[in-house]
C-alpha cells in the first residue's frame, strides 16, 4: 500500500504566478541535495505505464489522456526526482506531489507520508533560498475554495482473482462513510464553496459518478484505472482517489487500515451486499455537509442508517473475519476503529485530538465564538488554509502538535529517517538503495523496475514485478559486498 499526495501551492503577493513553474522550482529544489544530484539525476520511466487501461476490461485512446500530467519531465528532464527512501517526487497537472515507496502495513504509511510532508516543508525552504525564486507556500489540503481540487490518492495492491464488480459493490459503502474519521474537514459547502457552513470532507463535493476511469473530471467513488506495476496476470493496483489528504496521524491510520481490512475480506468473499447505498454520490456530499453525524443514509434494501452505524456494522464484519488471533497490527487497527466510532456516536468533539476534522472545528469554533464570525466570514476560510501550511512554524496542525494537542503514532527522529531510508520489506529497498549506491550509473526507475548504465553496449534493466522482493533480507547483503553496480548486476543476472 501506499498514498500520493498534491500539495496545494502559492506564491505570496504573485496571484498570477505560473503554478506549473512553482511546482518545478519546488521539486527541483529538493533535487538539488547532494545527495540526490551528485550522480546526475536518474529519469522516471514511463515505458510500462498505461494510465488508460481500464479494469472494466477495455483501454481508451486519447480523449481522456492529459498530456501535462507529462509534459515537463520528459520534455525536459525536469521536475522529478526518485529519493533514496524508494519514494517519487514530481510535477503532477500544476501541483507538487509526494509518492510514497510501497510498504506492507499502515503505520509505515503513516511514517512515509508524513515523511512527504517534512519533504516538502524543506523543498521549499531550499527554493526560498534559490536565485531569482523566493518564498513558495505549500499546503497539504485537497481544494483551493475557488472550484479546483487536487488530490490525496492511496494504492492498494489485490489479487487479479478478485471480480471487479465485487470491489465497486463492497467497496463503495465502505468508501462513503469512512470520512466520518479520515475527512480532512472544510469551511464551505459546494465545489467552490459559495454556501456558508462547515463539512467533514474536502473532496466530498467534487465527487460525481460512482464508477469510472478519470481522476480530475467527473471524479468517480471507485476508480477503474488498471495499472498494476507488478505482475499483471497476478495482481491489480486499486487505485483510490477518494480521500482527503490529512495530517493527524490517526486519520492517516485509521484510512488505509480499515481500508486494507474490507479490501481483504471482499477478496475473500466476506460481505454479502445488505450494505449496499441507493444514491451513493448523493450520500457522500450529506454525510460530509452534516458534521453532527445525523444524517441517515439510504440503503437499497430500503433501512436507514447514520455513517457511524454502518461503520460500526463493518467493524463488527471485520471483527469476525479477522479473529481473536489475528497479527498486531490487524489488531490495533480494530481496536483504533472501534474506540474512535463509539466516541463519534458519542460526541465527535471527544477526538479533536486524534482527527483532522474535529480538530479543525474546534480550532474555527474558538474563532468564531472569540470574535462573533459567521461561516461565511473570509477569515474563516484563512484560518482553514492555515492548517494545513507544512511549514512548522505556520501551519496551524503543526501549532496544535507542539503544544501537545495532537495525538501521535511517531516521532520527529522516525520521520526524519524516513525521508532517505528505505522500508525494509518491499522492493522500495532495492530501488532506493540502488539510488543511494549507484547514483552516477542508475539512469532511470519506476515502481516495477531499475535501469543502469554500466558502461556496456545497451541499458540493463532489472525488472521488479514482484514488489515483496527485492527487500533488505533478500538482497540487503548484496549491496555491503558489491562497491560498484556492475558487481550487483553480474550476481543478479548470474542467479
């Protein structure tokens, strides 16, 4: 599993500035680490992506096809980088975006996304520093409260066993109710935010089909993209574009374990459909435009039920598919679920030490009540903005944790870590140590493989179409042992 993240971008006093440009300049400034430049910049390859191959069984042609999604890195080699940690930082349609290496359970998403957040918190303290370029804010939000939204993606790696049509039909309940503990919150209801109020979800409102393959219009509950990076006959990546980008650690948990959860017990044939929505675009903006969690939601089989009791139902599903014995961190996962949804059937204002949205209301409701503000006060939406700054001496969250407001799973040590070490268990190891070892003779990587230039008469690629290979315990020793990548190679391609 894993996230990518857009990072919403300003360049204070320049509102006409060029946000493709911004975004450039905000990569590249990370790049420029010694580390990460002193072997010349290794290219992102594109040669096995297919953004546009749908799991419904069909590929389209160019009509949905963005070419600036692409256009600055390979047109120019610019505005991209692959880090030592396995991770990718690039350009993605005008936004700066955090990629984070593939790992295999939820704290490490945690870890490596919050390392994307101290990522961009130093690229732009180093682009602030850069001729002729100036200080660039950053945001780690999903909408710019003038009709545009960016996004929070996560990856989900399943068996192509698995019937499509189960995951659209399991899935999607799952999808529109779990915002009651991973929604980001948001001062404004409507895409533009032009009706005063506060909601659970930044990205509720921009959501528009239930099923479908585009990302940035017409924005689907359940994305069909079918890009795997691995084996194809094997595995599909689910692809989830439905999140808010959060920065309370909890939330960031609680999303992609519970989300890894359901995913397993639909793979397994676990649900029997009684959870299925009427309206599920429809239901998703409710829940999120009422904060009090009253709103009942209806189902197809004709009951109603808040948000928080189907959750609750799927807890108790989950419960019984997973056991008593199941491994710690399943375990913590289901104990974190079942503590946070009792205290939102309680009061919701009980976690605003543990998630974003009550958090974040807590925060405006002190405004409001301080200096007598209506929900259509601007101040408000500033003040909305500012939580979500990833610089630590601005970003309003940031203030919350120094103070000790905030719950964690981590320390400040681990992330930092984080931002050039590699997880251990995932081909993530190989690639980013790669990176770090060989940085003059490693030409060019993607998610499923590694490229070296080693002085023969053509490029040798190294495939990784397995991504639990390829860790520290498979090939660790091989990188103490061989100073140079052709001594690497010469081994891999014996074996």
């Amino acid at each position: 599993m894993g996230t990518e993240i857009e990072y919403g971008i300003s360049v204070p006093g320049q509102p006409g500035a060029n946000p493709m440009v911004a975004s450039s300049q905000i990569v590249n400034a990370y790049a420029s680490r010694p580390e990460l430049s002193k072997g010349g910049r290794a290219r992102w390859d594109y040669e096995e992506e297919t953004p546009l191959r749908d799991a419904r069984g069909f590929t389209y042609t160019g009509a949905l096809y963005d070419p600036a999604e692409h256009l600055i890195d390979e047109d120019t080699g610019l505005a991209n980088a692959i880090l030592t940690n396995g991770a990718r930082l690039y350009v993605d349609h005008a936004h700066p975006e955090y990629s984070t290496p593939e790992v295999t359970n939820p704290r490490e998403v945690v870890l490596f996304d919050k390392a994307g957040e101290m990522t961009m918190a130093e690229a732009a303290r180093r682009a602030a520093h850069m001729p002729g370029i100036g200080p660039i804010n950053l945001y780690k939000n999903n909408t710019d409260n003038k009709g545009a939204s960016y996004g929070a993606h996560e990856n989900y790696l399943m068996s192509r066993q698995t019937p499509f049509a189960d995951i659209v039909a399991h899935f999607t309940p799952f999808l529109v109710t779990r915002q009651v503990f991973c929604g980001a919150g948001r001062v404004g209801i409507g895409q533009d935010a032009s009706e005063p109020g506060f909601q659970i979800s930044q990205r509720a409102d921009f959501f528009e089909v239930e099923v479908g393959l585009e990302t940035t219009l017409k924005r689907p509950i359940i994305n069909t993209r079918d890009e795997p990076h691995a084996d194809a006959e094997r595995y599909r990546r689910l692809h989830v574009i439905i999140g808010d980008a959060n920065l309370a650690e909890y939330a960031t948990f609680l999303k992609v374990g519970t989300a890894s959860i359901v995913l397993s017990m639909i793979e397994a044939g676990a649900f029997d459909g009684s959870l299925a929505i009427s309206e599920p675009v429809a239901e998703l903006r409710a829940v999120s435009h009422d904060p009090t969690l009253r709103h009942k939601i209806e189902l197809r089989s004709g009951k109603r039920m808040t948000a928080v009791e189907m959750q609750q139902l799927l807890l108790e599903q989950a419960e019984d598919y997973c056991g008593s014995d199941c491994d710690p961190d399943t375990r913590e996962i289901l104990d974190q679920w079942a503590f946070v949804l009792d205290a939102l059937a309680r009061d919701p204002s009980e976690l605003d030490d543990m998630l974003d949205w009550p958090a974040k209301l807590a925060l405006l409701e002190r405004y409001r009540d301080r200096e007598d503000l209506g929900w259509d006060s601007a101040k408000l939406q500033a003040i909305d903005l500012q939580y979500h700054d990833v610089r630590p001496e601005k970003g309003l969250y940031h203030r919350l944790l120094s103070r000790g407001s905030m719950r964690r799973l981590l320390t400040d040590a681990e992330v930092t870590e984080a931002m050039v070490e590699p997880p251990a268990d995932t081909r993530a190891f190989f690639r980013g140590r790669c990176l770090e070892r060989y940085p003059t003779e490693v030409v060019a990587a993607s998610w499923d493989s590694v490229i070296f230039d080693v002085g023969s008469d053509s490029l040798v690629r190294v495939p990784m179409m397995e991504p639990e290979r390829g860790t520290k315990a498979h090939v660790g020793e091989l990188f103490d042992r061989c100073e140079a990548a052709k001594d690497l190679l010469d081994i891999i391609t014996a074996e």
